[in-house]
C-alpha cells in the first residue's frame, strides 16, 4: 500500500517538472522571435521540439506506472493474508476459553494455549493437522461447517479428564462466497453440570427430609384409624409424636424459605448501618429464658458499643440465633457456654481476635473472609461462641455448612435439627464478605468464631 502512494506521487511531481521546464524555454523563445533575435522558423522548431519531449517524457512515465502496478498489486493481498493471521493469532491467544481455527485443508492454523492443553498439542507448532485433535466429534462437526457453512455445537466428553463436559461451536469463517476456515472455541460444561446436579440433589434431599416426618405422622393416623382405634390410653403419646414431626416440618419449610431468601438477595450488598453489639445482646436476651429452662449459664464478655456496621439486620441476628441455639442443644444441664464479641481495626486483626488459639483443638475454616476491592475495611467485628458439649468429630468439621449435614445422622445417634442452621449461617456471612471457622476437642465441646468487615461500600 505504501508502495503504492510513492510512484503516484513520485510521477505526478516529475510531470509538474517537465511541464514548468517545457513552458519557460517556449516563453524564452516567443521573447527571442519578437525581439528578432531568432527567425520564426527556427522558433517553430524550436517549440516542436520542446512540445514533443515533453510528450514523449509523460508517455514513458504512464509506461512505467504500468509497468510496477501489476507488481504491486500481487504483493498487497499476501501482505494482507499475512496481517489477517497475525490478527487471527492475537484473537485466539487472548481468549480465555480453548479456541482455534481451522483451514479448508483441514490444517490447525492458529491455537491457543488453553486449546493447546487441552488436546494435548505442541504449543504454538504451526502446521498441524487438525486429525491431531484426535476427536472425531468435533472433526465431523468441522468437515460440515466447511462443506455446508452455518454453525454447529457439539458436546464433547472425556476431552482432557474422564467425566469433563465440554461445548464446541464450530463457526464458518467465510471469504467471498466460499467457507475458508472454520472458528473453533470451547466452553466448559463442567460448573453448569455441577450447578445443576447440586440443584438436583438438594431438591432430592429436601423432599426426603420432608417425606420422613410426613410418612410418621401418617403412619401414626393409620393405626389411630385402625389397630389403635379403641387404644385411647395409647392416643396422646401418637398425638404427642405427631406434634413433634409437625414441628419439625414446620421447621424444615422456614429454613428452606429463609436460605431461599437469603440466595436471592446474595448478590445485593447490604445497606443498612446497624450495631453489631445491639444485635448479639438482643439475641442473648431472646434466648436467655431457653437457656434458663435448660439450666446453662451464659457467660457474656461482649464490647460495650455501639459497634456500627453495614448489614441486613434481620440476617445478622439469625446468624447469632442459629449458633447460640447449637450450642444450647448441645450443651449439659450445669454447663457454660461464653460468648465473646467486638470490633478490630482490621479484618484481619478481627479473624485473629475470633480464632484465638484453643489449645488441643482441632479447627476447620468453613469460609474464608473476601473484602470488597476498593471498599474501606478499616473496622470490622467478630464473634466466637464457645460451648462444653459432646464437641466434633475432626473428620466432620470440614462438612459442617454442607445442606441437610447432621453429625448425630452420621454417628447414628437421634436426628435433632433440619441440618440447615450452619447452611444458613455460611450464606449469610459469605453475603457479608465475612469469614467463618470451628474448632473442636471431642468431649469437650465446640467452638464457633465469625469475623466480617463492618463497612462494606459497593
Ligand atoms: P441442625 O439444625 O441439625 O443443628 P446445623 O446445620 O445447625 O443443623 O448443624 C449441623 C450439625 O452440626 C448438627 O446436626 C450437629 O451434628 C453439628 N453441630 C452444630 N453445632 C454443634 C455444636 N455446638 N456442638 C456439637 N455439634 C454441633
């Protein structure tokens, strides 16, 4: 292209030359003829001559123009070949997916380094073939779009690790009329097939938890209909079981409810300013008569506040309910539970003061704190919950925060609970870009610490 813009200008400047050149000496000659110092014959031929140098000079320029441009015309289209695939390249290497594209004659002509990995190719080796996929799916998915145009998606397993997912469209890249290489990316079905299994899974358990009081107290209906019908002694005893899988179904339904809420409104930041001590002493003195009739001592070594904080009230407050009310399930009757609350001028310094080393005891992180980039974190509040209970077995603590996990199931010992409390707890602190932990000694009791920032600007 440059070359070409050189000889126009080059040409046009060397006529404008001969032109001013031709134009003065048959001025020069018109002023000799008048003044008589050349005859008119010789002038005439004179102006001839001129006149026709100058023609023959401008058709040997048009010669020469004619000359190079076949010459620059072959060269442009190679050079813009040329610059097609370097864009080409630089497309596919910055695409986070595996991506590639593939020409007519079935030639890998750009690949990227997550297609590379992927397919287990050379990186960056030019001149493969794109049999070395080694995937007859997605070869005959190519051979079409080349032959008919159009798109095609196909699913593709077991292309690096057995059990991956992966989605490939096959897109036509066309020059004129016809398909001369085919666009190649990629997309992992794996967190989609994950999202779904869990969604899955949770619905089958959720209707297994509801089913298994159901069936009691229907079981329950049918001997009172039938076996039991004139066994009125036995009656309050079924009718007392009955109240009891009530419950807990109707406990079952508000968790599900409230960990439904609590997904849909995940992605919104909290606005509200609330106080944070205002909160844990609200729910100590809700529970405080539960814990008298259990006969458990509080011990309460709380901040005098206020300890301001940007939060959902609501969703703070069952955060304290639902570990204050574990650890007086599970506590004795004489037993202490302590409570230990307040503010630090850094997350981190939060998360220190929540997991203050208890000596001996085994400690999970159930979730790690996440600031806010660019939101100021210089405050933050924390909590621990301390109780003398029958404490945790280490190999369960990882899973405490898993939906519907119980400890007592997996001993076999009675299910008490919906297994939902701590499910609920995480969500909400993962919502308040806080942190969650436990520890435990066997015997001894459990220990439950949250920190999280107290302003979080988004
Ligand atoms: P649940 O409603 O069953 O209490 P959670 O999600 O709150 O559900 O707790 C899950 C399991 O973790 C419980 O079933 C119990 O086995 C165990 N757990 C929770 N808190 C404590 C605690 N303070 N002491 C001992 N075990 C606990």
């Amino acid at each position: 292209m440059a070359i070409d813009t050189d000889y126009t200008e080059i040409n046009r400047r060397r006529r404008r030359d001969i032109a001013i050149l031709a134009s003065g000496s048959i001025l020069l000659l018109l002023v000799l003829w008048v003044t008589g110092a050349l005859g008119w014959i010789e002038c005439l031929t004179a102006v001839l001559l001129i006149a026709g140098g100058a023609f023959a000079y401008n058709v040997g320029i048009v010669a020469s123009a004619r000359v190079h441009r076949p010459a620059i015309r072959t060269r442009s289209p190679r050079s813009s070949r040329a610059n097609q695939h370097q864009a080409q390249q630089m497309i596919i290497a910055a695409l986070q997916q595996p991506a590639m594209v593939i020409d007519a004659a079935g030639g890998l002509v750009v690949y990227n380094l997550s297609a590379a990995e992927i397919f287990n190719l050379p990186a960056g080796r030019a001149g493969l073939s794109a049999a070395s996929l080694r995937h007859p799916e997605l070869l005959t998915s190519v051979e079409r779009v080349l032959s008919e145009g159009g798109s095609v998606t196909c699913e593709l397993s077991a292309v690096r690790q057995p059990g991956q997912v992966w989605l490939a469209k096959v897109t036509e890249l066309v020059s004129g009329d016809t398909v001369r290489a085919v666009l190649v990316v990629m997309t992992d079905q794996g967190p989609v097939r994950r999202a779904e299994k869990a969604r899955a899974d949770f619905l089958a358990n959720a209707s297994h938890e509801l089913r298994t009081p159901l069936t009691s107290i229907s079981g329950f209906l049918e001997t009172m209909q039938g076996a039991a019908r004139e066994d009125r002694e036995a009656w309050p005893r079924f009718v007392d079981i009955m109240a009891d899988q009530t419950a807990h179904m109707r406990d079952l339904i508000s968790d599900l409810l409230s960990l439904s809420r609590i997904e849909l409104s995940e992605h919104k930041a909290p606005t509200t300013e609330v106080d944070f001590a205002n909160i844990v002493n609200e729910v100590i003195e809700a529970m405080m008569p539960v814990a008298e009739a259990r006969g458990v001592a509080l011990c309460v070594e709380g901040e005098a506040g206020p300890l301001p904080m940007v939060a959902v009230e609501g969703e703070v407050k069952q955060v304290v309910q639902n570990l204050l009310s574990n650890a007086l399930k599970y506590s004795a009757e004489g037993s202490e539970i302590h409570l230990h609350f307040g503010g630090a001028t850094s997350l981190d310094a939060a998360e220190d003061a929540a997991s203050r080393t208890w000596s001996g005891a085994s400690r999970a992180a159930l979730l790690l704190a996440r600031p806010t980039i660019g939101a100021q974190h210089s405050r933050a509040v924390w909590l621990r919950i301390r109780d003398h209970g029958p404490g945790i077995d280490e190999a369960f603590l990882p899973r405490l925060g898993e939906r519907f996990f119980r400890v007592d199931a997996s001993r076999g010992g009675p299910v008490e609970g919906t297994g939902l409390g701590l499910a609920i707890v995480k969500h909400i602190m993962a919502h308040h870009r806080g942190g969650l932990a436990v520890e435990s000694i066997p015997d001894e009791g459990s220990l439950f610490s949250l920190w999280m920032p107290a302003l979080v600007l988004e």
